[in-house]
C-alpha cells in the first residue's frame, strides 16, 4: 500500500499546512483529498526524477544488469512518495485548497438546480 495514502497523520499534516499559512486557517479536514493531493505531489516528483535519470546507465557490480530499469523504477517511485510526504515544494496544500474549492462549488451548483 501507498504510505502516504496509509498515513496516520494527515490531520496534523493539514494544521501544520495552515499553520504555515497554506491553507485558509478554516479549511476543513478531508482525509481521502489529502491523501489524494499528496499522492499528485508524489507523482509529479516521480516524473521529474524520472526524466533526470533517462540515459543514465549504472556502472559498478550493482548497477548493471537487466532488472536495472525495474529497480530505478521502484526506487524513483519511492524518492517521489518520501519527498512528498516531507512536504515537497508546496503542491499538495495548492491541490488539496482547490480539491475541497471545486467539490464546495459542485455542492452549491446541485443544491441551486434543485438535485
């Protein structure tokens, strides 16, 4: 399983985040758009490193052979996941405001048109 979708400390994540002004301090907890907002911020991490590590070759007893490419794989999926649940560059709080923003507006759109 993903860790940061397994992860105990979202709420707390969430308060730090408003603490630090990131999010509105009134912004409720929502776990799975958390989660989801950190998993986005994995992913983009994982696209970046992946592009830094096109062409390069291992070298060395260890970093040759044909499961090479499977590895670095796994391993830039997990570079991606770390830096992301250590607060990456801030693209999780972005996500997650205009996750909760775009669901408000769904919200009052369907209790406008009488759904």
């Amino acid at each position: 399983m993903n860790p940061i979708g397994s992860n105990p400390d979202y709420a707390v994540q969430i308060q730090q985040a408003k603490a630090a002004g990131l999010l509105p301090k009134g912004m409720p907890v929502n776990r799975k758009a958390w989660e989801t907002a950190q998993g986005l911020e994995a992913n983009f991490f994982q696209t970046m490193l992946g592009s830094m590590f096109e062409g390069v070759d291992g070298e060395g007893p260890m970093g040759a052979g044909p499961g090479q490419d499977a590895w670095r794989g796994m391993l830039i999926e997990k570079y991606g996941q770390n830096i992301a649940a250590k607060g990456g560059v801030g693209l999780a709080p972005q996500i997650y405001r205009e996750m909760l923003r775009h669901q408000e507006l769904s919200a009052h759109a369907s209790q406008s048109s009488g759904l």
